[in-house]
C-alpha cells in the first residue's frame, strides 16, 4: 500500500538500536460512542453475556461508560461504550472515516457457528456474512460478521488457530497463488510482498 511519511520525524532504521523485542499485547481498549445508549447497553449485555465477557460500569465517575472484558480482571483488549451525543446510525458498507470494523477473538470454529445459530439469528441481528473460511488471510481463518442494532458498529467474531491444521495451511497457499496469478507485477510471493518496514523507535 503507498504511503507517505513526510512530516514524520525520526532516524533512519540504520541509526535505530537493533534487537528490540516484538510487542505481545497491542489494544489496550476501544470505547464507542452510541446511540440509545440503554437499549445498546442490553443489546451488549446480551452478546457479550454469551460470549463469556464479564462487565463493569464507571458509576458517572467522571464520565459514563460501561466495559466489557474478556480477561477480567486483567485490562487487555476490552470494549467500552458511551452515550453519544447525537449522529446518525452508521453505515459500514459506505466506507466513511473512522472505524470499520472490530473484530472479537472466539475460541474456536464451533463457538461461532454456535454464536450465530444461537444469538444472531433468534435475535434478528443483521448479519453482513455468515460463517465462513477465509482462507486467504490466514491458515485457518473462520468468521462471521454482523452489525449491532442501534449505533450500526461493524462487529467480527473471528479464529485464527494457534497452530494451523497442514489442510488450512495448504488452502491459504494455494488461495494466495491464485491471488499471485491476478497480479503479474508483484515480482515476490504474496506472503512475502505483503511484508512492510515500519520505522522504529529512535535510539536517544
């Protein structure tokens, strides 16, 4: 994908402290904005009571928002949401500014197709794409996609397996070929021209 980086300040990777370690956690939170705040707080209640998620509330400390959290008590990867002000329902097909979509971890293939014969569904939830293997993303790739009912946030409940099956990893090179074979001028495989340098932090 182009880019450009001017305005952006730092030094060359050559000038940068090597060795640095991978990050093993990335989103602390993500928090929306809603609208008909109660109706999507039993609406949430209800998805993410399914989903196993455990919830807490600020008390109107400071400001208003309820939490759900996949590891409580620990604070990794948790969704908030607070009362909008006002706005339209959104509308992800239209590609706007802002967030597309978040996609939710699910332990396995099964907890999906459960999630959508046992919630979506029965709940009359719009659903963009049912269950289905993505092969091209990743080895094994499994989700489903649906839009919450008030506020139209994109949601995706998603597994990826920590170790793939050789079938899943066999399907994903043979979906990135086919890929490769629409692209003549990609002079690399897929897997390989994906890859971008991102520039690291400064060494001071």
């Amino acid at each position: 994908m182009p880019h450009d980086d001017a305005g952006i300040k730092g030094k060359t990777p050559t000038q940068r402290k090597p060795g640095v370690p991978m990050r093993w956690k990335g989103i602390h939170h993500v928090e929306f904005s809603v609208l008909e705040y109660e109706k999507s707080v039993r609406f949430f209640d209800a998805m993410f009571g399914w989903l196993g998620y455990k919830s807490f509330w600020t008390l109107d400390i400071g400001y208003r928002s309820t939490y759900y959290m996949a590891r409580f008590p620990f604070f990794h990867s948790y969704v908030g949401i607070q009362p909008a002000s006002g706005g339209d329902r959104l509308d992800p097909e239209q590609h706007l500014p802002g967030i597309h979509h978040v996609a939710l971890w699910a332990r396995n293939r099964r907890e999906i197709d459960d999630f959508y014969q046992g919630f979506l569904l029965p709940n009359g939830i719009e659903v963009s794409d049912p269950p289905a293997e993505y092969a091209v993303y990743t080895p094994g790739y499994y989700a489903v996609f649906f839009n919450d009912p008030y506020t139209g946030i994109h949601f995706e409940l998603s597994h990826t397996p920590l170790i793939p099956s050789p079938s899943a990893y066999r399907r994903w090179i043979a979906a990135l070929k086919d890929e490769w074979k629409k692209h003549p001028e990609w002079d690399q495989p897929p897997w390989k021209a994906a890859m971008r340098q991102l520039p690291p932090k400064p060494v001071k």
